[in-house]
C-alpha cells in the first residue's frame, strides 16, 4: 500500500522531490508502461493543485493518443505539430512547451474550454518522444519555470519506465 502525500504543497521544490520519489518509487520494477502511466497520473492528482487536468498522451506513429489522465474527458488524438501537445511531441519542437495563456497560443485545441494554461512535457526515449506529460489549469499563468524543472525531472525517469 502507498500513501503518497506532499509535506508542504506551497514549497515547489520539495513538492518536486517529493513528487519524483513518489514516482520512482511507484514505477520502480514494473514494466506496464499504462499501469505506470495511470498511477502517476493520480500522484499529479493528489501533488499538483489548481489543475483540471493532467495525464499522459503516447506517441503512436506521429500522433499523440490519450493516455491514463485524471479530469475531464479529452481529446482522443492530437497530430504531431497540432496545439500545445502537439507542439511538444513535434519533432521540430521537442520540447517543453510552458504556456501562460492557452487562448494566446496559435493553434491551441480546447479539449476543455475551462483551461487557462498549459504545461507539456515531453518524455524522451533514444532521442524519441515517446509520450507527453500534460497539465492543464483554469487559472491564467498557473505554471512557472520550478513546475517546468519538476515535471521535467518525472519525465526523466518516466523515459524508461513508459
């Protein structure tokens, strides 16, 4: 039985670590990547607060596919280079996509009409993104660079475990 909780959620670097030994220690040895998926999924749940949505989309050819997620019913498939998922799982892109203002960001695809902003992160394998961790907010310039560095770091260790 885990019993995962954050010490202090108002102090982002620990939530962090606390959040990424969460992970590592609920991944550790298990080799269903959607199992890991859906449990980490919960742990952004019970960690990450102001959020409406936050899960996983996998790559699958040079689409993203919904993966485990906690929130709202979403967008089943999402081309590479298509929103702010999109954006992240491109290979011309890559890369975390922080955004402040959903309704500002060229493209963006509103799954839910609640969010505000958005933080993607892509999970890499030998150079492959092969899913991306996905956080959506109701509120306006919710995420910052310490959410990007945390998320960032369960994306490193989710990149073998996935």
């Amino acid at each position: 039985m885990f019993d995962f909780a954050p010490s202090d959620p108002s102090d982002k670097p620990t939530l962090y670590r606390e959040l990424a030994e969460a992970v590592d220690a609920i991944t550790a040895g298990e080799p269903d990547g959607v199992a890991n998926m859906a449990n980490c999924a919960a742990l952004f749940g019970l960690f990450i607060t102001d959020c409406n949505w936050a899960g996983f989309y996998r790559a699958v050819g040079d689409t993203l596919v919904l993966g485990p997620f906690t929130g709202n019913p979403a967008c089943i498939r999402i081309p590479f280079g298509t929103g702010v998922c999109g954006a992240a799982a491109a290979a011309a892109s890559g890369k975390t996509q922080l955004v402040r203002d959903v309704h500002a960001f060229p493209g963006h695809i509103a799954c839910d009409a609640a969010s505000r902003s958005e933080l993607v992160v892509p999970i890499v394998k030998d150079g492959a993104v092969i899913a991306v961790i996905d956080l959506d907010s109701p509120s306006l310039a919710r995420f910052d660079e310490a959410d990007r560095a945390g998320i960032e770091s369960v994306a490193s260790i989710l990149a073998d475990r996935l």
